[in-house]
C-alpha cells in the first residue's frame, strides 16, 4: 500500500490542497466543515469527467446493439475462433464501435479515485465542528449510517446499470454484482474514515444521476411502447 500511495502521491498532495482550500472558503463563510468540502469536490470532479462519462454510456450502448449480431457470429463460428476473430473486427469496424473504449473512461478516472482514497483516508479532519452526527470524520461512522447508505447506493447504481445491459448473459452477471458488490462495500466501509465514505456515497449519487439523465430518453420511449 506505501508504494501504491507513493505512486499516487503528487495527485494526493494536489487534492489535499484543493480540499485544504475549499474548506477555508466556507469557513470564511461560517461553514467549517470537511465534510461540505468533500461533496463539493466531489461533484466537482464528476463535472470534469461527465463527457468522459457520456462516451462511456455510448459506447457500452453501442456494444449492446451489436450483441444479437455478435451472438450469431459466435455461433456461426463457434469452431473456427480466427474466423470469428477477424468476422468480430469487421462487425466493429463496419459499426464504427471500439470495444475497449468503454474501458477508457475508466483507466483515466481511476488515478483520481485512487487519489481520492489515500487524501480522505489519511486526511487530518481534526479540529472541526460535528458533521452531521459524526464528530470526527477521519474515525469510522460510529452508527453505522454511511456503511449503509454506502451499500445501497451502490446497490442503486449496479441495478441501474444492469438494467441497460444488453445479453442475457450480460444482464445475469451483472445482477450478480448487484448483490456482491454493495454487501462488500458496505462491509469495507465500517473501518474506513468516515469522509472517505462520503465521498464514495455522493459520486455514487451523482453517477445516478448522470446515467438517468443519460437514458431517461430511452425510459420514455420504453413507456410509449408499452401503452
């Protein structure tokens, strides 16, 4: 973990400072609190990467288009793996889709997020006022509240996503996520501090959000077609 933090260390430095500032503006406006700093860093930082997050959606959109397509190619080919590796590249191709540029968006925001993680978690909250009901936010919720709210948010944002899954198989795995993943982060957020957590409750919020934003057109739509 001390070299992973090393690694990420300039950018943890530089959002320790962005965080240092924040929370001296609002204290100068009568709001000492880290915790109000964290939200509005973290909507922030979703703001920047919100076109990053729009091709995203677009390409796994695309990729769920061309499922049925490539469900028939595999098929076809099931016993020739170079004729269906070079049938699939045509299929992209012709398509104008990249399979691994929903990966990009990913790959880029992950040094923020792990940069996130080391600034919250090592973060000196000391000296500031309750927020909320928690007296110290580099201490664990004592109550237990935001592990909770941490794993339902996450429990939103994974069926949220499954249900924009194209394949069968697609959609399975990922209500099999939508299980998992928010039980261990529940889990895993009972001993990490408190403004970490925080943090990990409101982007998930705002990449909710974002995603309904994103295919509410999709949702209306559907609705059409059923009446």
């Amino acid at each position: 973990m001390d070299f992973l933090s090393s690694i990420f260390n300039p950018l943890v430095e530089a959002l320790e400072f962005v965080l240092g500032f924040l929370h001296d503006i609002f204290s100068l406006a009568g709001i000492e609190s880290y915790g109000v700093a964290i939200i509005v860093l973290t909507i922030i930082i979703k703001m920047i990467f919100y076109p990053l997050t729009v091709k995203q959606v677009k390409s796994m959109k695309a990729m769920q288009e061309l499922q049925p397509k490539m469900k028939k190619l595999q098929d076809k080919y099931k016993n020739d793996p170079k004729r269906l590796q070079q049938e699939m590249g045509a299929l992209y191709r012709n398509a104008g889709v990249n399979p691994l540029a929903g990966c990009l968006p990913l790959l880029v925001q992950m040094p923020f997020l792990m940069g996130m993680f080391y600034a919250l978690q090592s973060l000196d909250y000391g000296g500031d006022p309750t927020f909320l009901w928690i007296e110290n936010l580099s201490n664990p919720d004592p109550f237990y509240i935001l592990p909770v709210l941490s794993a339902v948010s996450t429990y939103v944002l994974q069926k949220q996503t499954a249900s924009s899954s194209g394949s069968a198989q697609m959609q399975m795995q990922m209500k099999i996520m939508a299980v998992v993943m928010p039980l261990f982060i529940g889990w895993i957020s009972c001993n990490f501090a408190a403004g970490l957590v925080i943090y990990w409750i409101v982007n998930n919020v705002i990449q909710i959000l974002q995603q309904w934003w994103m295919y509410r057109h999709e949702d209306t739509t559907a609705k059409k077609e059923i009446l």
